[in-house]
C-alpha cells in the first residue's frame, strides 16, 4: 500500500469510528473491529517515521472519549466494557496521554476483577503491565521537566 492508500484508509475507519462510537445502540464488537482496523493501519504503515504514527494516534482520543461516555451511560460496565477500556487505556498509552490512560486501564481492571463469568486474570496481567509502563513514562515526563 502506497502512503495515500493508508490516508484513505484511515479516513474511513475514523469516520465510521466516530459513528459508532455516537450511537445510541452502540455494538461494542463492531466498536472494538473498528479501533482494532485502525490501529493496524497504523501500525502497517511503515512508510510513516514511528513518531509519526504515534502523534496520529492523538486525533482519535475524542473519538475514544465519546465511545467511553456512551459505553459508560448505555451499557452494563462488565467484562466486555472493560475489554474496551483496556483498548482506550493502551490508546491513550501509545499517544502519551498517560493520566488518561491510567484512569481507563485502572477502570478495565476493576470490572476483570468483578467478572465471574470467566477467568480475566490474564487480561488483568496486561492492564497492570499497561499500567507500569503508563507511571515509568510519568516518571520520565516530570523528571524531565
């Protein structure tokens, strides 16, 4: 794929990002597809200096916002609100909005740890993994400052 291709590509993805993420029926599946495609897109776009595709991550943070606004008032916060919340937190990780993404992956781990219809101990390792990488980043941050 040549770089207007992943431009196109990306465009799409973040609109229908944006539609799903406003509606009032929100389909976490469908939300969780498409944030999964976009972030592959990213990823695969090799022809972007890595920087480069880290700071595009930054546009999608309003998007992620409202999907966790509507998750929040619209659906039952269990294992599968935080299977989309653990999906913001390394988000925001990956943007470098690191308070934003402690809050959301602190979030997704309470609701694996109130989830009795299956083992989310390993989703739990993950987010705390997140987590540790999230506060070493601070860290950095404000000592750098």
């Amino acid at each position: 794929m040549d770089m207007k291709d992943y431009d196109r590509a990306q465009e799409h993805f973040k609109k229908a990002y944006l539609v799903e993420a406003e509606k009032d029926e929100i389909s976490l599946v469908t939300l969780m597809e498409i944030h999964n495609t976009l972030v592959k897109i990213h990823v695969d776009d090799k022809k972007r200096t890595p920087q480069a595709r880290i700071d595009q991550f930054k546009q999608y943070e309003p998007i992620v916002e409202k999907a966790y606004q509507n998750i929040k008032k619209n659906l039952p916060q269990d294992g599968n609100a935080a299977v989309y919340y653990k999906l913001a937190g390394e988000l925001y990780c990956v943007s470098g909005n690191y308070p934003k993404a402690l809050c959301q992956l602190n979030e997704a781990i309470e609701l694996f740890l109130k989830e009795k219809s299956c083992d989310c101990s390993g989703l739990v390792k993950q987010c705390r993994g997140m987590l540790e990488y999230a506060l070493s980043m601070l860290q950095k941050q404000k000592s750098s400052s």
